[in-house]
C-alpha cells in the first residue's frame, strides 16, 4: 500500500463504547502522521459521544442496526461520494467489511477473517492485517494499522474530549451534593453484561469501607438500563452510610468529567473504567471471564482483582454461559478492601 496522495482517511468501528473509546490512540496517530488529511470515523451511534469533539477526528458518520434499508443505502452513498483515499476496518466482523468495501477506497485495510466469518470476507479489502492477538492490549491492538502502514507508533495515549457545558453541568451537580471542594470516589459497579458484576452484598460493604473508614464521599452511577439500575437499588438497600446516586442520569460525557475529578474509581470491566483510565483516574477494578492482560484498565497506575483460577479468562457470559461468573463472585470483600486500602494509601488517603 502506497502512502502517497492520502488525504481523505474513514476508520470504521462497528462494535460497544468501550471498543469505540480504546481505538482514539489510532485516530491521534494518525492525525500526527497526516496532519492535512480529513481523518473520519464509522461507528454505532450509540457510541459517537466517545469520538465527539476529538479534534483529531473531523467527522463522524453514526450506524444504527435497527435502521431500515433505505437509511442504511443512504449511509453507503453518503461514504461514497466522500471518496476516502484510505478505508481502514477495526470491527473485525462482516458487516464492517462490506461497508469498507461499497466505499469504493482503493486500499481498503482489515483484520484477516477469523472462523465464523463468511468465505469471501478477505477478498473485501486491498490490504490485510493479522487477527486477534490475545497477548496484546486493546489499545496496542488498535494501532496494528500503523505497523501494516509501515507507520511507527508516536502514541498510545487515549483522548476524550468534552465541552464546556458539559464541565458546568457536572460542577453544578457537585455543588448540590456538597462535593465541589472534596475529594470523592466514584463507584461503578454494574456492567450492561451483568455476568461481569459483582454482589451487591460486596459493593455495599465496599461503600461503607470508604464512607466509614477512608471518610471518603462516594458517588454510584450507572446506566439507565433496567436491569442495571435494579442492581445499583439492590447495593443502595445495603449501604449504612449516606450515598450520592446518580446512576441513569448522567449522559457518556458528563459521567467522563464526573470521573476526571473524582480521587479514584471502582468497577467492573466495563466503559466506565476505559473512560477513567483515559481521563487519567486511578482505576481499582474488578475481573472474571474478561481477559484483563487484553481489557483492563490502560495504563501504570491502576490495579486489578481477579481469582488466579485456570478457568479465566474464559471469555464466556459467566460460567457455561450461565449468565452467572462465579470467579467473580467468589472474590472476597477483604480482597477487594485490601487492595482498595493500598491504593488510597498511595494516594494519600489512610484508612482507619
């Protein structure tokens, strides 16, 4: 693949807000590498807000699944007569392939077809990278396009941006909660999979070891999903000490800057602890069948919980697929404050 003429680049991302978030390193190499052309994105548009006003990405082209056929071939012609010099797909399946493809770019770069993928897949691109390596990070991962360019990494640094109002909002919001001016913890403790959470029993007691012995504030939040916020009610039922709840309130953007001014965060694999790690939030996080050497937090200063079973990562929604991860809810609530109590002492915080 010739580099010469590329001034119109579309990266395609068709998969959760996590996945979306941990691919932002690719997009600033890039824009250092090209620093004239017009670099765009391709995702699900319910995961735009980890792209949005990233100055490193010029435009973003949102996909709904559910969206009819005539929304989908008006997205198809609206890529096409952009005329991108270069198509590079991060999503690894089919669907981001043909999308690559009815671009009509003449390079075309993608991930090798892995099983379970349809024959022809590969012929869809002009240039191909290899497939899944599950010893390296996601972010690492990510920037694998660099290297099939013949491109040397210049960061793995990851970026989210958000606005002003976003800032007023979340300091508003702190000032009615009486924590604008204290240090404060953010607990996370519910995945959309909740075959990656923990008992409510153990983010109870977890609360209350901050509020009661690390004199910390804490803020819960989650998303507005159902069956998240049932679980975040559940561990609400068990905690003696005063809690802020603001789980299902708060945009993607704003939970981002609540993050950023918290002392520390603590949750489950989940896009809540990529956003920490990237706004540069100490992460204290929980695993079971993800794979942390692949999924945890980026970056030194974070530390991960997980049984040292043979069983994991399995990979697998809980146990057999039971829904059900019994290496993560094994995991001891004195294992948890323990590490907890070590983090917050580096952080100049003492436990009583």
């Amino acid at each position: 693949m010739t580099l010469n003429n590329i001034n119109n680049i579309l990266v395609i991302k068709f998969k959760h807000i996590g996945d979306v978030l941990v691919t932002t390193p690719l997009f600033r190499n890039l824009r250092l590498h090209f620093p004239d052309a017009r670099i765009c994105a391709s995702v699900i548009h319910n995961t735009v807000e980890m792209l949005s006003d990233n100055p490193d990405i010029d435009a973003i082209f949102p996909v709904n699944r559910r969206s009819g056929l005539w929304t989908q071939l008006r997205l198809i012609g609206e890529l096409r007569r952009n005329r991108f010099d270069l198509v590079i797909d991060l999503s690894e399946g089919d669907r981001g392939a043909i999308v690559a493809f009815l671009t009509g770019s003449p390079c075309r770069l993608g991930y090798r077809r892995r099983r379970r993928k349809f024959m022809g897949r590969d012929l869809l691109f002009t240039d191909l990278m290899s497939s899944v390596d599950n010893d390296k990070h996601a972010v690492r991962y990510h920037l694998e396009p660099l290297r099939a360019l013949g491109l040397p990494v210049k960061t793995e640094k990851m970026r989210l941006q958000w606005t002003d109002a976003v800032e007023e909002k979340v300091d508003r919001l702190l000032r009615e909660q009486g924590l604008k001016e204290q240090p404060f913890v953010v607990v996370h403790p519910t995945s959309r999979w909740l075959f990656k959470s923990w008992t409510p029993e153990g983010n109870s007691a977890v609360i209350d070891f901050l509020r009661e012995r690390c004199r910390l504030p804490v803020v819960v939040t989650g998303s507005n999903n159902p069956n998240e916020l049932a679980v975040v009610k559940s561990i609400m039922h068990g905690v003696r000490a005063p809690v802020v709840d603001l789980a299902g309130q708060l945009t993607l953007k704003e939970l981002a800057s609540l993050i950023r001014k918290a002392v520390l965060f603590f949750g489950v694999d989940t896009a809540p602890m990529h956003i920490a790690a990237a706004v540069g939030t100490p992460v204290v996080a929980l695993f079971g069948p993800s794979g942390d050497h692949m999924w945890g937090p980026w970056g030194h200063s974070h530390v991960v919980v997980s049984q040292p079973w043979d069983c994991r990562p399995c990979g697998r929604a809980g146990c057999n697929d039971s829904g059900s991860s019994r290496c993560l809810e094994t995991i001891r609530v004195e294992t948890v404050i323990d590490a907890l109590s070590s983090k917050l002492r580096d952080l100049g915080f003492t436990p009583s």
